[in-house]
C-alpha cells in the first residue's frame, strides 16, 4: 500500500531536482518501484501530483518587480545583439 505522504514526498524530491519537468504517475510508481495494477488509484495519484507542483510552484514564485526587472533586462540584452552583423553578411545580403 501507497501512502499519499510518499507520493507526495516522491512529487517534491522529482520537482527540486528539476522544477521544469512534467511528473506523471508513471515516475511516481517508478521511484516507488510500484506499478499501478488495475490503474484504480491513478486518479488519485494525479490530484496529489498536482496539488503539491501547485504548491511548491506557489512557494517559488518570484515577485512581480523581479519579473519586470528580468523583462527589461532582456529588452536591453536584445537591443544589445540587435546592432551586431550575424555570419559576416552585409545588411543588404539576401538568402534566395
């Protein structure tokens, strides 16, 4: 039997080793070395997995000034690159 503590336990350890990734009940089960037989408890498995990724993307979310300040720092990054020549072509070079 899987308790939902360590499934949830499970869902954190995969999201702070990469935050990005989709956790699915099929890694779940895989880091639990469990399978999911008759797939009955899958439903539920994916209420947990998506309410601890809300969570602990909620607790890791930045505030809105340092969004703004990264938007503007790419803008400058962008108005930066934009005066540069790319691949030694003039600016009136055209492709076919």
């Amino acid at each position: 039997m899987i308790t939902s503590k360590e499934i949830e336990d499970i869902v954190l350890e995969l999201l702070r080793a990469d935050p990005w990734q989709l956790v699915v009940p099929a890694k779940v089960y895989a880091e639990l070395n469990r399978r999911a037989k008759c797939s009955g408890c899958v439903p539920n498995v994916v209420d947990i997995i998506v309410r601890v990724t809300e969570s602990y993307q909620a607790q890791q979310a930045h505030q809105p000034a340092e969004l703004v300040n990264l938007q503007s720092g790419l803008e400058k990054l962008k108005k930066q690159r934009s005066g540069v020549r790319r691949e030694r072509r003039s600016t009136g070079h055209r492709a076919a």
